[in-house]
C-alpha cells in the first residue's frame, strides 16, 4: 500500500481513464487525456501508456513519465475520483499537467479527446 493509504491497479485506473463514463461536462461530450495511469511509488501518477494519437501521446506524454500535478494542485493532495475529474472534461478542453521525467518538471497542456469504443 502507498504511504497515501490507497493502491490503485494500472489497469484499473488505465480503464476509468480511457473509458467513456461519466463526467460532468454541461451537455458537452466529455473527453480525457487517453492514458492509462498508475499511483507512482514516489508520489504522482506514472505514465503506463498512452497511446497512439491520444491527447497524452500529442501532447508529447510518454510512457515512465510522472504527473506531479494537475492544474497546478499536486496529485498528492487529490483522491483518486477527485483526479479523474480533472483529467476528464469537454472535448477539446485544455489540462495543464505538471510532468516529471528524468530530473526535471515541465508543464505541458494536453488537449481532451473524445472517447471512442
């Protein structure tokens, strides 16, 4: 168990990210980053995949990447629905990421995308 008190599975998480359920979006479609997600051993969500064309795989996300923070409020201090909330939203909406790989943090916007089955 992480020092947060919760264990989530890749694959779990993955799904709840890249399935089409839920979220609040106003009448618009809700979309989401299309990345299958891990709580990481350090703290954050690493990056397991993200796929091809993907809002993630644009945005320039790779796999072993760490997101540290989601519109500037570290994962850290989010619960697990609270997080995906925030990565899902109206397509064509923008999430800011704070990403950490290989020594160093950048931010990077990703834009939602539409779930497909």
């Amino acid at each position: 168990m992480s020092r947060h008190g919760r264990t989530v599975p890749a694959l779990i998480f993955g799904c709840a990210l890249l399935a089409g359920c839920g979220g609040s979006s106003r009448g618009q479609p809700t979309g989401g980053i299309h990345a299958k997600l891990a709580y990481s051993e350090g703290g954050g969500l690493r990056v397991i995949e993200a796929p091809a064309g993907g809002g993630a795989d644009l945005a320039g996300i790779q796999a072993n990447d760490v997101i540290i923070a989601i519109n500037g409020t570290s994962v850290r201090e989010l619960d697990y629905q609270t997080i995906v909330d925030r990565l899902r939203g109206p397509v064509g909406s923008t999430v800011q990421l704070d990403v950490f790989r290989k020594g160093e943090v950048s931010t990077v916007a990703v834009m939602r995308q539409a779930y497909t089955k």
